[in-house]
C-alpha cells in the first residue's frame, strides 16, 4: 500500500477493524516517513472461495484468519502484531491470484509466516489446523 505522503511502498498495520465480513478498515505507518493513513479494504471485486477437506466452499473471511492468528500467537511474545501478520498471509494469499482456495493452501502459507515470527506460534497454529493429534507429526514437522 503506497504512503499518500511520500510515496513509499512500505507501511506497517498499527490497528484493523473489520466493518464488515469483507471489509476491513486499516491503519497504517508508512515505514520511511513515519505518517499514518488509513486504508478501507474490500475482497467484494475479487473474493476468494475457500474449499475445506470436505470441499465445503464458503467465501474467505479475513476476521476468521485473524482469530486463528490471534489464538496461535496468544502465549507469545512475538514482536509482531496480529494485524501484521494477518495482513501478510492475506497479501500472499491475494498474490496467487486464485478465485478459489483450499485452507489446505492457506495453512501452509500461514505456517510459512508464522515461522519467521515464533517456532511456538507455528507450532500452535499446526496443531489447530491440521489432524496431527500425536508427537511423531509434530516431530516431523519440526525435523523437516
Ligand atoms: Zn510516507
């Protein structure tokens, strides 16, 4: 998102509301020139279907995403907000330009980025989402 002051193209969320299931106002910090601006974000142009393990589709919700995040990162001090993270998976998510996806695909990018944020965070967030339910998956995980 480019700094209507500066032109930037970094910025960091500093806090996120979700208006409704598909928008999302947010406030953000350009990186360089340190000036806040707020962005109203809506997937409705282009929303993705997310299909489940029983190919059940629904459309994919941010909010959701956000309260996996915010359980996985809950116990830990990881420096990075929520809101910081949840936008990243989604940027990733929206750059493989899919109109549908599985969670299968969103677990494995959310893992991709909460590795570099906590090993506990992810850790947490792949037991959640996955049908690991004994050590020798985790360990797996952990080795691999
Ligand atoms: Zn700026």
């Amino acid at each position: 998102m480019k700094c209507i002051f500066c032109s930037n193209n970094e910025s960091k969320v500093v806090d996120s509301r979700y208006l409704k299931d598909t928008s999302i106002r947010r406030r953000r910090e350009c990186l360089r020139c340190g000036k806040r601006f707020t962005t109203y974000e809506t997937v409705e142009t282009n929303p993705m279907v997310v299909t489940n393990v029983d190919n059940v589709r629904e459309p994919f919700k941010t909010e959701k995403l956000a309260e996996s995040i915010r359980y996985a990162t809950y116990c830990v001090d990881s420096g990075a907000s929520v809101d910081n993270i949840v936008d990243k998976i989604e940027s990733r998510l929206l750059s493989l330009q899919k109109q549908e996806i599985s969670t299968k695909d969103i677990v494995k990018i959310a893992l991709d980025v909460l590795i570099e944020v906590s090993n506990m965070a992810c850790l947490v967030y792949y037991i959640q989402h996955t049908d690991c339910d004994n050590f020798d998956g985790v360990r797996r995980f952990i080795n691999r």
